[in-house]
C-alpha cells in the first residue's frame, strides 16, 4: 500500500492517541523517545502528499511537528533503518501512515488486530 517515507526512506508513522481535529500530539516523555516526533523548520517540504493535508503543531516543548491531514507524524527509534517497518502495529495504536493520514493496514505483523472501521 500507500506509505509515506522520510529523510533516507525511514517510515513515518501515526498514533491513534493524538488527534486530528484539533491536530493534537498526546506522544511526550519517553513516548517521544521511542516515537520521535518528525520536526520541521519553515514551511515543510513533501513530495507525493496533497499540499492542502500538510501542516505543523507546535508541541508543548516549543518544537513544530510535521502533520498530515491533521495526524501528527513520527518515526520509530526501533526501525533501525531505511525500509524497516518495525513499528507498525505497536500495541495497536502506532501504524504506518499514508500520504491521506491514514493507517496503512497492509503489511502487518502476526498477531496485530486491524482497527475497528
């Protein structure tokens, strides 16, 4: 399916405990260890993505996070790699985004549970 890869083909991921209306990151502390928001600087700069569905959010420690269609973006720290997609099913709540803001569902591990529609 559809993903949306950063710098050096790293995935980018979604958390379903943030929100995207209002676009919201509920990932601090040790979660922004582990997830390591993607920040930017200026305006961002994408390719493949609707420019209408990307956008920023100031995080409470005064970074600009990168969102897309509201979702606020990540990495894994586990991935260890360009391609990797370790972090996909999580606990079912991190997924792969894809360039709409959507999990991308496919590719996933054993025992993961799709989310509810």
């Amino acid at each position: 399916g559809n993903v949306i890869a950063y710098a050096h083909n790293q995935q980018v991921y979604r958390y379903d405990r943030d929100s995207p209306n209002p676009p919201t990151s509920n990932c601090i502390d040790q979660c922004a260890v582990d997830w390591p928001p993607i920040l930017v600087q200026g305006e961002p700069q994408v390719d493949g993505i609707d420019a209408a569905k990307v956008g920023t959010i100031t995080r409470p420690d005064g970074g600009v996070q990168l969102t897309v269609n509201g979702w606020p973006a990540y990495r894994f720290a586990g991935d260890g790699g360009a391609g990797k997609w370790k972090g996909q099913a999580v606990k079912n709540i991190w997924w792969v985004m894809q360039p709409t803001g959507a999990r991308n569902l496919s590719c996933l591990p054993p025992g993961a549970v799709p989310p509810a529609a």
